[in-house]
C-alpha cells in the first residue's frame, strides 16, 4: 500500500499542489500591491455604484507597497478632487469606496447638501434620468439627483428627501496629510461627517470599474449593463 500511496501523493503535489502554489505566489502579492477588487455592500455610493457590485481597486494610482503591508516603496500621486478612491476607515478599519471631496489644507462647508470649497460653491446642474433605471421604488419618489463637478470631475450625487440625514455643517479646514471623503449618495452615506479625516497612509488606491454587478434585491440577478463600466 506504501507505493501506491507514495505515488498518489506524488502525483497530487505534481498536478495540483505545486501548479497551485505557483498561481498563488504570483497572484497574491499581485493583489496586494498591483491590484485588487472590493465588493460594495450599501447603497451608499448611489448612483454612480450599487449595492451588490464589485469595482476594480488600481493599487498603483498613488503609489507602491509592500506586498501585504502598509509600507511604502514609491510615492508618484496622491488622491485627487473628485475621485473615487478605496481606504481604510479612520474608525473600525473596515475597507470603504467614497469619494475624494476635501484635500489638505482645504476650507469645506456643507449647507442643504451644496458643497463650499476655499470660500466657493461646488458647481451643480440637473442630471439626465439614466439613474431610474436602477432606482428603488423609494428612490423613485423621493430622490433628487444633481450633477456635481469636483475639479474636473462631473459626477451625480443623490439627495433623499424623505430621509432624516446630516446636511449642514459649518467651515472646517481638512489638516495636512488628511482627506475628507463623501459619498455620492449623501443622504444614506457614512463617510468622514460621521469619523472624521482619513490619513494619506490609510488610502489603498483608485476605483476605475465595475467589474460585476449584481442585485441583492432580486435573487442576485446580474446587472448585465453595469458590468465592466468605468467609474468617473
């Protein structure tokens, strides 16, 4: 029985185990530092990302780690106005997709959900209705949705009228090396109102794409138009 189970064992190490190891040793620190992906669980983005869908993280947008770790190697950007980025939250650690709003040293106030940055009102405008193609019945009724410019980013952003939310807060001034990030959805979204500045070091890189997209609400069926869509 020794041989036989030498040579199965051999062979499982040959076939499976060593080809296996090989894809991880390349893939993993690839997905570390390079670049990953991350599921988006709350509507808290709406409507530029959904619940249910899974964006592409550019690890490489601002800079290069070690693999599985913080530590920097290179540094060639950092966040910019109006891009959607991926972090650590400030407050449990937990990773979050928001939007960069306020760089350091900026000057932000927020009066009936209109941004003021350094002393100057963010431009708006009226959106198309794209968004009701995946709005919820609520969103339907009770959603305004505007387009927002953010440096050289023109985006939408959500506001929900039936919805008791955070949408007034006087100036403050975003400290050096910190970043006040905001979702797009700001009536239902978590974001540096709530926890505060997010740190430099904190940031893991750049949401680009929706690589799938799925609802929760219906059987997970797959958003099919969403899928493989870039993100401004």
């Amino acid at each position: 029985m020794k041989a036989p189970l030498a040579s199965v064992s051999r062979y499982l190490f040959r076939e499976w185990i060593k080809p296996l190891a090989i894809v991880a040793a390349i893939v993993f620190p690839l997905k570390s530092a390079v670049a990953d992906w991350n599921w988006v669980p709350t509507g808290s983005m709406r409507p530029t990302i959904l619940e249910g869908e899974l964006v592409f993280i550019n690890k490489l947008a601002y800079d290069l780690k070690v693999p599985f770790t913080t530590q920097h190697l290179a540094q060639w950007g950092n966040p910019q106005r109006g891009e959607i980025a991926v972090f650590y939250s400030p407050q449990d650690g937990i990773r979050l997709v928001k939007r960069v709003v306020g760089l350091p040293g900026d000057r932000i106030a927020l009066h009936a959900n209109q941004l003021t940055i350094n002393g100057k009102l963010v431009a708006w405008s009226k959106a198309g209705e794209d968004w009701r193609g995946y709005a919820t019945p609520l969103e339907e009724q009770n959603a305004v949705v505007l387009t927002e410019t953010l440096g050289t980013v023109s985006h939408p952003i959500m506001s929900l009228t039936h919805q008791a939310a955070l949408r007034d807060f006087d100036e403050i001034t975003v400290p050096a090396g910190q970043y006040f990030m905001m979702g797009d959805n700001r009536d239902r979204s978590y974001d540096s109102r709530y926890f505060g500045f997010v740190a430099r070091e904190r940031f893991l890189g750049r949401a680009n794409a929706v690589l799938l997209s799925f609802d929760p609400d219906h059987y997970l069926l797959p958003r099919l138009g969403r899928c493989l869509t870039g993100l401004l």
